[in-house]
C-alpha cells in the first residue's frame, strides 16, 4: 500500500479517535482515570514531585489528555499547562471540568505524531498511556522532542499489560471493535516494558534517561480494586523521563 497523501483520511486514526469520543462520557469513572483515595493521593504527589521537582512555572504540554488528569494536577502546582488530544469529545469534557474548576489552562484537539507548535515551545511534556494507542510511536518522540526547549524534559507515564491473560478485559479499549480493526498497526499495542521505553528513548537522543516502577502506585490501585470488588487486573506501570540537550 501506498503512503497516504496529504489531506487523506487516516483511518487508523480515525478508529482511535471514534473510540474515545464513544468513551469520553464515563471516561472519569472508569478505574484508573481518578485519584479516589489517600493512597493514590500519595502517589502521584511523589511522582509528580519526582519527574517535575519544583523549579518556578514551566510551560507545559500534556499530549493526550484525555479529560484532562494530568493537566489538572499540573496546573495545580502552578505550571501554564496545554493539553492535546486527537478525540473532540475528550476535550470538549477537558473544557467543561476546566470551566468547572475556574482552571486556566489551555486545551486543543491535536494529533500527538504532529503537533502544532513550534520548536522549542515547552520546558516540560509528559504522556500518560499514549504511546501504545499510536500508529507511529517513535515518530511521536522524535516530535515530542522538538517541542521541547533546550534541558526540557520528557516524560512516559505506561504500562504493559497482563502478558498471561488470554484475552483483554471486557469493556478495555483493546477488546473494542475499533481496536480490533486496527490493532495490527499499533506498534506497541499492549505496551512496552520500562526497560523497552528507556531504552527507546535513550535511541531517539533523550539525555539522562530514569525510570520508576510506581510500586506504592500499583499497590494503592490494587487495595481500591480489591475494597470496590473489582476483578483484579495485573499491570506493571511505571514512568520513564530523561532531558533534552
């Protein structure tokens, strides 16, 4: 098959966005997307404070911000903070709980393989679960990159799902008839360990390059999971940074 021309449908794309849009109503409510309990309240302040250790405002992306998880907390912590997502119905819920919160932050469709800033916009950009859900993940660190201003950092919040489970959980994007259709162009459909993305990144020039298994972040989830009676889905999470020369 030929490249695509500029201007042509990119159906991979299209599949992915349809799906998030059909998801964004009870995005919020679904497990994972919320901190609901001290717990998981002290995770993220320590991972936050680990990857984005205070040093006055920085400007900020959020590159697929679904609702707007991250971009709320970092805008919490004083940083002028964009978010980006491919799905409208993602921001346009993103918007709604900004007006909600009076939170002056900055929130735009766009697609996170070309982003619509120029070079050197950003001191800070941090993805959470995005990698696996495109077509061209290395392409989008090589964009990401440029983004970023000289000693700016880059941050992966993923995961790798469940190597042993037979088939996705029911009512997961991976079991989705959109995904079903596209998966097979999904480079890191079911995500890579934090192993794989160091070493990622470290290929595609990242300097310093860290990584953390958020264990106090995977235990807090696994007591919610088990005190809302749950089925208990096993997930390796972590987050992986490194700065830009």
């Amino acid at each position: 098959m030929g490249a695509r021309r500029p201007g042509e449908p990119d159906h991979v794309k299209e599949q992915v966005a349809a799906h998030w849009n059909r998801r964004a109503p009870g995005f919020d409510a679904d497990f994972g997307h919320s901190i609901r309990t001290p717990a998981e309240r002290a995770a993220w302040d320590r991972i936050l404070d680990l990857v984005a250790p205070a040093r006055g405002p920085l400007d900020a992306l959020d590159v697929g911000c679904g609702t707007g998880f991250l971009t709320f907390e970092l805008a919490a912590r004083g940083h002028r903070v964009t978010g980006i997502d491919f799905a409208p119905a993602m921001i346009a819920e993103a918007r709604r709980k900004a007006a909600e919160r009076g939170a002056a932050v900055r929130l735009e469709e766009g697609d996170a393989e070309r982003l619509q800033f120029a070079r050197g916009s950003f001191d800070l950009l941090m993805s959470r679960h995005v990698l696996w859900t495109l077509p061209h993940p290395e392409a989008a660190i090589d964009e990401w990159m440029r983004v970023l201003r000289p000693g700016g950092r880059l941050v992966v919040v993923d995961g790798q799902f469940d190597a042993t489970a037979l088939k996705a959980p029911a009512g997961s994007a991976r079991s989705s008839a959109e995904y079903a259709a596209i998966g097979d162009q999904l480079p890191f459909l079911g995500g890579r360990s934090r192993e794989e993305i160091e070493r990622v990144l470290a290929a595609h020039g990242v300097r310093n390059v860290r990584g953390d298994s958020l264990e106090d972040l995977v235990a807090a989830q696994a007591q919610r999971m088990a005190d809302e009676g749950l089925e208990r889905r096993t997930h390796r999470r972590y987050v992986v940074w490194g700065d830009v020369a």
